[in-house]
C-alpha cells in the first residue's frame, strides 16, 4: 500500500504542474511518439544490467516521456524498479537529435551493501536525468545510446543504454 500511495502522489503532482502547460489546455499538437525498449547496464555499488522501456510524445521539439525500468543481474539479489516521468526538448536534424530530459521518478526495490550480508528494502523519489544521441534511420524507427541518471536519497543509479526507437519519430 505505501508504494501505491506514494505513486499516486507523485502522479498527481505531475498532473497539477501539467495544468499551467500546453498538455491540458488542448493546445498541444502532437508532432511525433514512439515506444522505445532500451537495454543496457547501470552503476550502484555494484555495475550489472538494466532493461526497460519509455513511451514518448513530441511537440513542437519538446519531448513528455513515462519509462520503467528494472534491474536484472546473475549474481546479486539486488532488484530494482523506477517509473519516471520526464519533460525535455530535443535538437539536431533529420538524422541526428540530441535529447535532453529532466523530470520526477521513483526507485523502489531491494538494496544489497557491499559485503552482501544486509539487505534494505527501499522506496523514494528521485529526480531522473537523460542525455540521449539517436540516429534517425526511417520516419518510423531510430537507433541510440542514451545516457540517464536518477538521483535519489538512498540510491542513485548511474546507467548507460542501447536504445530502438519505434512510431513517428520524424515528420516525411
């Protein structure tokens, strides 16, 4: 129940900053979206992979995402679990955008120190970071590295991805 709760919060902080935008006031015109699975690896104490997903919208070069990501490792029992929401602008052309975003997240899941011998379960808020690079092949798909960090109070993770963008990710 608390992790519900706390979600539920966070949504609608989110939805209350969202009420001065362009979003509920219908004024938004929707240029491009895209869901973009990523996969790649992340840095605490200890370095293992991460995989996940965001589903995007662009307007006027101004990115709105909701990703979720999931920690998986062979050899550590620490399992971790974000959901973000992030807002940012992109920049480049026809081939290549650089992307970045900022936004509000949570982090919950099992945390392991460093001689494995306690283990902490957490939940917090976080302030999500990315810097992305893609390159746009088609209308419809773009390949790229995105680099993100969330920055939290009881863990922040560091981690670098391999990502495939697909949907309407440039005008013909």
């Amino acid at each position: 129940m608390k992790t519900t709760g706390a979600l539920l919060r966070m949504i609608i902080v989110v939805l209350i900053l969202m009420i001065k935008g362009e979003v509920i006031k219908a004024q938004i015109k929707i240029d491009g979206y895209a869901i973009n699975p990523k996969l790649g690896a992340y840095k605490t104490e200890y370095t293992a992979f991460i995989i996940g997903g965001e589903f995007n919208v662009t307007s006027k070069r101004t990115i709105y995402s909701v990703d979720y990501y999931r920690t998986f490792q062979i050899m550590n029992p620490e399992r971790l679990k974000m959901i973000d929401f992030m807002v940012g602008r992109y920049y480049g052309g026809r081939i290549f955008r650089l992307q970045c975003q900022g936004g509000l997240g949570t982090l919950s899941g099992k945390k392991i120190n460093e001689k494995r011998d306690i283990s902490e379960e957490i939940y917090t808020f976080g302030v999500p970071l990315k810097l992305g690079l893609k390159i746009l092949v088609t209308n419809s798909l773009s390949l790229g590295i995105d680099l993100q960090a969330h920055l939290n109070s009881k863990q922040s993770i560091w981690m670098s991805m391999f990502s495939i963008e697909i949907g309407k990710v440039r005008k013909k």
